[in-house]
C-alpha cells in the first residue's frame, strides 16, 4: 500500500531532438552531463534526469528538480550557462520555440515495496 506523499517542489521539463541517433544522440548526453556544473551547486537545486524515447532515440526529456521555479531561473543566469546551451544546440533538430515547461509535483508514491526491501 502507498503513502501519499506531497513534496514542495517543481519539475522543469525541456525536450530535444537530437540530429540522430547515434553520434549527435551521445555528444548531447556528454554534453548533459556537464551541464551539472550550472545546478548542482546552486540553492533549492534538488536534482537531475536525462530521458531517452525508445521508440524515437532521437527525443530526450530533461527533468529538473528545484524547490521553486525562481531556483531554476537563477541557473539560467549563471555566467555561461548560455553558451553551454548553444554548444548543445549544435547537436539537436532546429525548432523554432524552447519545448520546456514547468510542472508540480502532486503525488509521489516512492520506490516499491520490493525495492526497499532489496536496498535493506
């Protein structure tokens, strides 16, 4: 059985399409990864995922986790966070607006019963 559970916190999600499926695909996940650099230290930043489609290995989703929207466009402020973002860009299917949006986060139902008895 589920507890529910209501956390403070928001979602940023933004989607990309990279160029293909292979070597644009992995210069972006490289690319993700140092993107790090602009959140993992700044205040309300919770954390970060990278999402592949399996059916589209083309389409990412990029899940960010702060405790408020104010937080993320904070990061969005840092010296070169701009420039890291237009590296990426070389990588990704041109499209004319930024895919993102935010999202609350209403029920979280944690890992299952089974997963925490096989962490315990």
């Amino acid at each position: 059985m589920y507890s529910r559970t209501i956390h403070r916190m928001v979602i940023v999600i933004s989607h990309a399409w990279t160029i293909d499926a292979e070597e644009h695909a992995d210069a972006y996940i490289n690319f993700s990864e140092g993107f790090a650099q602009f959140f993992d230290d700044h205040p309300g930043f919770i954390r970060r995922v990278l999402v592949r489609g399996q059916e589209d290995r083309t389409h990412f989703m990029n899940m960010r986790f702060f405790d408020k929207v104010d937080s993320y466009l904070e990061c969005t402020q840092r010296e070169g966070y701009v420039a890291y973002t237009e590296k990426m860009y070389e990588h990704m299917k041109p499209y004319e607006s930024y895919p993102r949006e935010f999202v609350d986060v209403v029920l979280d139902t944690g890992p299952s019963s089974d997963v925490v008895d096989a962490l315990n």
